[in-house]
C-alpha cells in the first residue's frame, strides 16, 4: 500500500500548511506590540492627516511583519489548491488560534509560585541594577497577564479580520483568474491581496476599537488608512517572492503535476 506522505502533493500541502499556520499563530501573538516603523528604521515620523485626525506615523502592531506573508502564502495555496484548501487551512488556523488564547487565559489564572514574580531580577547585580530592573518589570507574573492577556474584542476583530480576508482574497483571485487565464501570477496575487487587505485593516479595528474600546469613527478610519498603506506597500514589494515560490514549487512538483494542480484548483 502506497504510504500517502509519498506523495509530492500531499508533503507540500504539509510544508505549506505548516508555515501558513506557524505565521498566522505568530502574528496574532507578536501583535499586542505596537512600533514606531519610523523610529525602527532610522527616520523622522511622517505626519499624515486623515479623517479629521493629526500627525499620524506608522505606529503598527508588530503582527504587520507577517501577515503580509500569510496573505502571500494564500496565493501560494490557492494557486494550486484552490478554494477548498485555502479554507480547510484558515478554519483550522483560527480554531488554533482561539484554542492557544484559551490555553493563555487559563495560564494568567493559574497562581505563581512564590519565587515567580522576581525571578527576572538576579540577585548577583548591583542593587542599582536591580532597581533598574524592578522599575521596568517589578512583577514579572503581572507583566505575563498584560502580554499574553489581550482584549477580547482584540481577539475577536483580529479573528474575524483574518476570517474574512481570507475569504474576500480567494474570491477576489479566482474571479482574476478566471478572467486573465494562467497568465498575469502577479495580477491575481497582488490584486487579491490588496483588496482583502484593505478590508481586513478597517474590520479589525471597527470591531475592537470602535465597538470594544469606543474609539471615534474617524479615529477607526485614519488608523486603518496608515495600515493599508504599510500593507499597500508590502504587497508590492513582495510579489516577486510569489514569482520565487511558483518556480520553486513548479521544480519540485515537476511541470506535469503542477500544472494538472493548477487546472484543478481553477475547477
């Protein structure tokens, strides 16, 4: 009997699947962070006005560094997957994602034990270095619930954000598909990917800003306007990488199999 993981479709299914999961986990749990991409990078703010709102810069959750990737794995997938495989992958992605925020929440309310909470600090410092210390983080169980312990209107926008994007970005690549045939990769990967996330920059704000946190209208909108234009930019810059992928992908499968994929992931 022929073993299923000998099968060069299955094992890529597997790699992609795996990486796509990996970076949409991360990117949920690195995004409590914000940054100043700006001050990252060397540069003086920008200043942007939009909506009423002043002397905007690219202050980003940190998750923006991934989530373009997992937008591109998308295209990636439904290029030779289709429709059924990119949605097996983002159902189970969120199902982890809201299975590891449980597991996180039953983590903060577990009791520490008594030598926890000052455990960062090392009693072989100075007591100047240890005040330093105590003054950044002087409980280190307190600073795990802040970090680990998101909103859950953050959890829930950023869940329903990336639910719908995924959705909207293969409805938006087959339809570009369909028209333009196996030609213009760039077109359907970028076009979708710039769609979907331009609606997944405003749904995840309105839902744990605007409804969760009551933010203004013009507030939620000027936010999400910056995001895009970060995911605008990253989109661009990252088509050749899907170029890259389809040729790496197209050696190993190996020009027949990738291209029987193809038709069938078009159905």
């Amino acid at each position: 009997m022929k073993n299923i993981l000998s099968d060069k479709a299955v094992r890529l299914f597997i790699l992609l699947g795996g990486f796509f999961i990996a970076n949409a986990l991360i990117a949920e749990f690195i995004g409590v962070k914000i940054f100043s991409l700006e001050s990252t990078l060397g540069m003086e703010p920008f200043k942007f006005n939009f909506f009423g709102e002043k002397d905007l810069g690219f202050n980003l959750t940190a998750g923006v560094l991934l989530w373009p990737v997992v937008f591109v794995m998308t295209d990636v997938i439904n290029e030779y997957y289709g429709k059924r495989g990119v949605r097996i992958l983002s159902y189970l992605a969120v199902g982890l994602i809201t299975y590891a925020f449980i597991m996180f929440f039953i983590g903060i309310g577990l009791d520490p034990a008594g030598f926890w909470p000052t455990s960062h600090i090392d009693p072989g410092l100075s007591v100047e270095a240890q005040n330093s210390i105590r003054q950044k983080v002087s409980d280190y169980d307190y600073a795990f619930g802040l970090v680990f312990g998101q909103g859950l209107w953050i959890i829930v926008g950023s869940l329903v954000a990336f639910l719908v994007g995924q959705i909207i970005d293969v409805m938006v690549f087959h339809r570009i598909k369909k028209m333009t045939g196996e030609g213009k990769v760039w077109l359907r990967a970028t076009g979708s990917t710039l769609v979907s996330q331009f609606i997944d920059s405003f749904i995840v704000l309105f839902i744990a800003f605007y409804i969760g946190a009551n933010w203004s209208l013009g507030l939620v909108l000027a936010i999400g306007m910056v995001n895009y234009i970060y995911k605008f930019f990253m989109a661009v810059l990252l088509t050749p990488v899907i170029y890259g992928a389809h040729a790496l992908i197209d050696s190993y499968l190996g020009k027949e199999l990738a291209e029987q994929m193809k038709r069938e992931a078009t159905g």
